[in-house]
C-alpha cells in the first residue's frame, strides 16, 4: 500500500511524508474491497500523523457516534500524536467531552 501511494505521489511531484487516516473511511473501503484494515494501519503507520473518528457500519460513512467497542479503539494506543478529529451526528460538545451517546 505505501509503495503505491508512494509512487502515484512521486509520479506528480508529490512528497509524501504525512497522512491523515479517517477511520470511518478505512472501515467501509476495507470492507467494500475486502481488505483487512489492520493491515493498512500497519503500512501507514509511520505515516499517520493525525486521525479523523467517526464510525459507521461499514457500508455507508453516517458519522454515528464513538461507542465502547469502537473498532479503532484498540490502536489508540499506537498513536501519540495530538491531532484527533470527532465528526458525529447528533451530539453535543458537552456529550462528546462526556463520551455518552
């Protein structure tokens, strides 16, 4: 996977050396290509320097709400970077700081 962002961007005159990974965007491209995200996530790792969470059910990108078993939960830990963007429907930024849904 990065050898072929890699090239498409160096094709362009691109250097890539940042990403940004949209997890709700990952889950439903993994699923819909049938690849497994843990395996992206493992590629790109050294690359992603902020993250973008919502969640779905892996066919349509709805922005529902971050739950207990949040599929990207696990990998949190992997990520130090300070960058986390929250997009979810229907919540307030006194129920997001709270975690209810």
């Amino acid at each position: 996977m990065v050898k072929a962002i890699t090239k498409i961007g160096n094709s362009q005159g691109i250097i890539f050396d940042s990403a940004l990974l949209d997890t709700a965007h990952l889950k439903i491209s993994a699923k819909t290509l049938e690849f497994p995200p843990e395996q992206f996530i493992k590629d790109l790792h050294p690359f992603i320097k902020a993250l973008h969470h919502s969640d779905n059910d892996g066919c349509r990108d709805s922005n529902q709400p971050l739950q207990d078993d949040y599929w990207f939960l696990p990998w949190m830990r992997e990520f130090k970077t300070p960058y986390h963007v929250i997009e979810v429907n229907n919540l307030s930024v006194e129920q997001i700081r709270a975690g209810s849904a």
